[in-house]
C-alpha cells in the first residue's frame, strides 16, 4: 500500500464526475427535487390557510375622491390596486358603475392598472361612485362619494387594518397618502405615538405592525396634520408557527424538510452500487486505474453533488417563498443553519445508501433497505427514547427528559439535524432548553463526525465487500 494521500484518492474526482453527469441527467433527481421544491414554498403559503383567522395577502383596493379643481364636477376618482405590503399588482381590471345606490351594479366603465398599481376615472363629478376590481381582490365591490363642493383639505388618508399574521388581531395597518387632487405623497413620515416608524415610499404607502393596544397615529403634509387612534384588540389565540417568517421557516425545517430531505437522499443513492452491478459496469469500474479509496470517495461525491446542486435551489427557493409571503426574511443564522443542515443531513443519508448499496446486490434490495433506513431514522426512533427513558426511570416534561432525549438524537442523522436547527433559533421562538444540556456546537460537531465515521467505513466496505 502506497504511503502517498494522492494514491489513496486516485480517481475519485473523475468518478465524481461521471456519477455527477449521471445523475443530473437522471428523471428521478428532476422528479424528488421539484415535488420538495413545490411542498416546500407551497407549504410556505398554504400556512396561511391553517387557522381560523388566515393571514391575508390578498390584494387590497384604495380608491379616493381626486379633485384637480375648485370645479367638483372635474371631480375624479383614483385606484390603486396592491397587497398589504405595498407591491403593486398591474393589469388588474377596474370598473365604474352608475351612481344608483342601491340598484345592481351596471358599469359605466373599465381601467386596467398601471406598472405601479394605479389607475384613475377622471372628470365623472359628484355622487355614490361603486367601482368592482377583478377577481382575486379583497372586496368584490366598494363606493366613492364625491362631494359635491370641493372640501378644503389639502390630504386625503386611506386607512386599512388587517391580520396577516392570523392569530385574530388586526395590528397590520396601511396608509395611502394622497393629496387633495389624488397624487401620491412620499416621503411623508408616520409617527405612532409621537415616535416616526415609517415613510411613505413613492406611491404614498406606509405600512406599520403594532402590538395589541391603542395607538395615536400622526403625519403632516401639505400644511394639513392627520391624526387618528387605532385599536389592536388582543389576539384570539396564539399559535408559535403563524408569528413570523422564523416561525414559519421552523416549521418548513422541522416538520418538512426533515422528512423530505432524506428521502430526497435516499431516492437518488439507494442503488449507487447495485445499478453498476446491474449494468456490468462496476467490473470496469474496478479495472480502471483508479484506488478502492478514490471509487468509493468518488461514488460519494459524485452522488452528493448531484442532489446537492438542485436542493440548494429547493432551499433557498423556501427561504424566499418565505420572505414574499410574511414580507420579511427569517433570521440569517437561522437560515443558514436551515441549509448547510439540511445538506449535511442528505451528506449523511448519501452515505447511509452507499453502505447499503455496498451489500446489496439488486435494486429491489437497495430499495427495500432505503424503505427500512427511512422508517427506522424518522419513525421509529422515538421508541429508543421512550426504551430508555423507561430503563433509566426519566420522567418525561423534566430537564433529564429533554437532555435524554437530545442524546439519543445524537445517535439519529434526522435528530442530529434537529439540534443543528435548534442550536440556531432565534430566541423569539421560545426554544431554549428544547436541546438540554448539550452546548450548541453538539448538532454541527455529531454531524460531521457522522460523514466522517460513514465515510471510512464506506471506504473500508467498498475494499472488502466489492467484486
């Protein structure tokens, strides 16, 4: 055996490549990692839906009296179409009906918002104006009055309250700031309780989360001061995954990613070594000048990379979906505490696989020992707690319990990662203590002495066992 490490690992870069190109080709990659991308960012929103009091992110309709003159029959109306955090939504269809309170809508006329939102019904004169906005908005209908004398403020504020968080309380206000004549003011700045939080952007939108209270909200533009008071009543209830994008991105991480990325692992490695024998070509494999080290080290990572390139777009993907769905980014060590976990999580299972595969000698085999991996690691690990937490008399709800049970995690790839994610939580979570004692560094350290461990033996395997 040759003391030099360059022999140890020849050929491990060319068969990385071949099993790379390989793989990427594949339908199989294509199929696992599309299906996760889509529960992943679809779960992202579809939380939205699971409470009683959904966050809404529909679209919200502004629309206010314009008078350009003294003259209120060139009195208008103008539009603007966008969602709670001020995004515009162009294209979207407007209509003007006939001002006849209380008979059925017949329209007068159509617009279709701008680049920006807007859209305007110059020169129509006072009255009760009802305009009716395409399908998707957040009131099928809504009524402008006109005055029939021009009124003798210079600012006009549209005020809406709404729940995007879905817990039943309202503390997500909007503000439009218009002028009298219906242009957008920005840069007006939004004082809660004397304290300026926001200014409007270049469409006179402002947008402020409060806490359950009441709050004196002021600006002053145009020589006019506005002021009002807004009451956010207490939430109905309180359930931690619908408070933020952390809240929102530990559930995808826990109660998905967890799940999926192992099978994503598993779908692409199960047969690494099986399908060569299958095809013949792991004879020619060995013929090559290659070491055992080098093919077994390049089996691995030719396979890793191959599910690593697209999950990495599957990841950050959720992150984003994440972002443009509660308008704001999850914690950044969070966040990527969330991807490189998730990667060293499939490095693991990739691994896991490749010893399977090692022994094997069919793809039927490889996968009914990628159905039995999958079941013990992710369903039937929690009878090795609750097996020795028995044995040693740990009663559950205590800190033993929670220290017991992140060690028996250390011992489980899908535990591992779980104290990797917890490790990194933000404190807002309210997750402290949820890992035990074990200091932070146990999930990132267990996981690699995990790929370490997995990959000599892997080695060592692959020399022995392969023919």
């Amino acid at each position: 055996m040759t003391l030099n490490p360059a022999d140890w690992f020849r050929g491990s870069l060319v068969v990385a490549r071949r099993d790379f190109f390989s793989n990427v080709k594949s339908v199989r990659v294509l199929v696992v990692s599309l299906l996760t991308l889509l529960i992943m960012v679809g779960a992202a929103f579809g939380l939205q839906g699971f409470t009683p009091f959904a966050p809404n992110v529909s679209e919200h309709v502004w629309a206010s009296a314009a008078y350009p003159s003294a003259n209120a029959s060139d009195a208008g109306i103008v539009v603007r179409v966008a969602d709670p955090f001020g995004r515009p939504h162009e294209g979207v269809e407007v209509a003007l009906g006939e001002p006849d309170p209380g008979a059925p809508f017949r329209e007068r006329d159509t617009n279709i918002t701008d680049p920006d939102g807007w859209t305007s019904f110059p020169r129509i004169g006072s009255g009760f104006w009802p305009l009716e906005v395409g399908p998707g908005r957040l009131a099928p209908t809504t009524v402008v009055f006109i005055e029939p004398v021009r009124p003798a403020r210079n600012l006009s504020v549209l005020v809406f309250q709404t729940d995007l968080i879905g817990d039943g309380a309202p503390r997500d206000v909007n503000l439009l700031v218009l002028s009298i004549d219906g242009t957008a003011q920005a840069d007006v700045d939004v004082a809660v309780n004397g304290t300026v939080a926001k200014a409007t952007d270049a469409n006179g939108f402002a947008w402020v989360r409060l806490d359950p209270g009441t709050w004196r909200l002021t600006l002053t533009a145009l020589g006019d001061t506005w002021i009002q008071n807004v009451f956010v009543a207490e939430p109905l209830f309180e359930l931690p995954i619908f408070s933020g994008p952390d809240s929102v991105l530990y559930f995808l991480a826990f109660g998905l990613m967890g799940l999926f990325a192992p099978i994503v692992a598993i779908a692409v490695s199960y047969d690494a070594l099986a399908k060569e024998r299958l095809h013949g070509s792991l004879e020619i494999l060995l013929s090559k000048p290659a070491s055992r080290t080098g093919l077994a080290v390049g089996k691995f990572l030719g396979t890793f990379a191959s599910v690593t390139v697209p999950m990495v777009g599957v990841l950050l993907g959720s992150l984003v979906g994440i972002a443009f769905a509660y308008g704001g980014w999850p914690d950044a060590a969070f966040g990527t505490a969330f991807v490189l976990g998730t990667l060293a999580l499939i490095a693991t299972y990739v691994l896991i696989m490749q010893l399977f595969s090692t022994f094997v000698r069919s793809p039927g085999s490889a996968i009914l020992s990628a159905i039995v991996v999958w079941l013990v690691f992710n369903v039937l690990w929690s009878l090795v707690y609750t097996v020795v937490s028995a044995v040693l008399g740990v009663q559950g709800g205590t800190p033993e319990a929670f220290t017991l049970s992140a060690i028996t995690a250390l011992f489980n790839p899908s535990g591992v990662y779980q104290l990797t994610l917890l490790a990194f939580a933000p404190a807002s979570l309210g997750l402290g203590g949820a890992g035990g004692e074990l200091p932070d560094w146990s999930g990132p350290v267990a996981f690699a002495l995990w790929i370490a461990v997995l990959l000599a033996i892997a080695v060592v395997l692959f020399k022995r066992k392969v023919v």
